[in-house]
C-alpha cells in the first residue's frame, strides 16, 4: 500500500474555518462581481453583432431573391414586361 504525503508550500500559513468564509481566493468580492459583469457585457455585446449580422444577411438575401425573381420569371413562363 502506497503512503502519501500533502507537502505544502514554504510560505504556506494555516487558516482557521471561521476566516476562511471572509476570503475568497484572496480576491475582493466586489472586485469579482465587477468582473463577471464586465464579462457579461461583452456576452451581450457579442450576440448583438452576431445578431444583427445574421439579420443583414438574411435581409441581403430576400433583396437578391426578389430581384432575381423580378428579373428571371418574366423570361422563365414565356411573358414579357410592359
């Protein structure tokens, strides 16, 4: 049976349960939440390009299809424009 040792580091000092709830990774909470806002932003952010690039294109598309149909259909039954 294999034993093994947690070695911790040099600088590594004990902290009590009851402190630990007061530390987050060393981190400031408000730090973090400001963080994952900014993150969130930038989400939103992205979607809306996304969004409004997908909505260009489709638009770009029912554009072309019209004038392809106005243009071709005429000649495609035989009939021409007055």
């Amino acid at each position: 049976m294999t034993n093994y040792e947690i070695k911790m580091p040099t600088g590594y000092a004990a902290i009590e349960e009851e402190e630990m709830t007061y530390l987050v990774g060393g981190a400031d909470p408000q730090w973090l939440s400001y963080l994952k806002n900014v993150g969130t932003t930038f989400s939103y952010v992205a979607r809306v390009f996304s969004s409004v690039n997908s909505i260009i294109n489709n638009v770009s598309t029912i554009y072309n299809s019209i004038v392809w149909l106005n243009t071709n259909v005429p000649t495609l039954f035989g009939t021409s424009k007055s």
